[in-house]
C-alpha cells in the first residue's frame, strides 16, 4: 500500500474510494509514568513516551492500510497524523487520508 503526503501521485489517475482512519488510545505503564515525573525534575528525553507514540502510529498506520484494503484501495493520499490527549498519561494518535484506486 502506497501511503503519501501528496495529494496527488505523479503519473497517476485517481479514483477517489473516501476517507478511511485508523486510530488507537495507548498509555504507559504506572511505573514508567513515575520514571518519567521524575525525569521532568532533571531534563531530558522521555524515552518510554517516544517509544509508547511510535508504537500508537504504527498501530494507527495498520488500522488504516486495512480499513484501505477492505475498500479496495491501492494508495492512501493526503495521509496526516493527529493526536490528542485522553488523560494525563494516555493519548489518542488517529491515522487519516483518502483511500484511492488507480485507474492506470
């Protein structure tokens, strides 16, 4: 599956299927969430907050692709990221474009 920023895809003609999303709510573990209080008092990269949001995209991405397929798709255009926050250590990352054919 083809997945672009664009909203087009140079030498192709698109026949547009419509938006398709995937989405995830990922959080750390308690113990992480204190380690990572306590990082805040000294600086510092969150390591277990980078590794929990690339795994949310990742997951987010797949959901996506499939929901894609089940159309039919060959491409995903227009492709973004959002994410929001759920609670203090929880957050939201939903995947998003417009599922596209290939007519040539």
């Amino acid at each position: 599956m083809l997945l672009v920023t664009t909203d087009f895809i140079p030498g192709k003609e698109l026949e547009f299927l419509g938006l398709v999303h995937g989405s995830t709510i990922q959080t750390v573990n308690a113990f992480k969430d204190i380690g990572a209080g306590l990082k805040t008092l000294v600086g510092g990269e969150l390591t277990k907050y980078n590794e929990m949001m690339n795994n949310a995209r990742a997951l987010a991405t797949k959901r996506m692709v499939e929901s894609a397929q089940q159309l039919g798709a060959d491409a995903i255009i227009a492709m973004r990221y959002s994410s929001a926050s759920v609670t203090q250590a929880a957050a939201e990352v939903m995947a998003y474009g417009t599922a596209v054919k290939f007519r040539n």
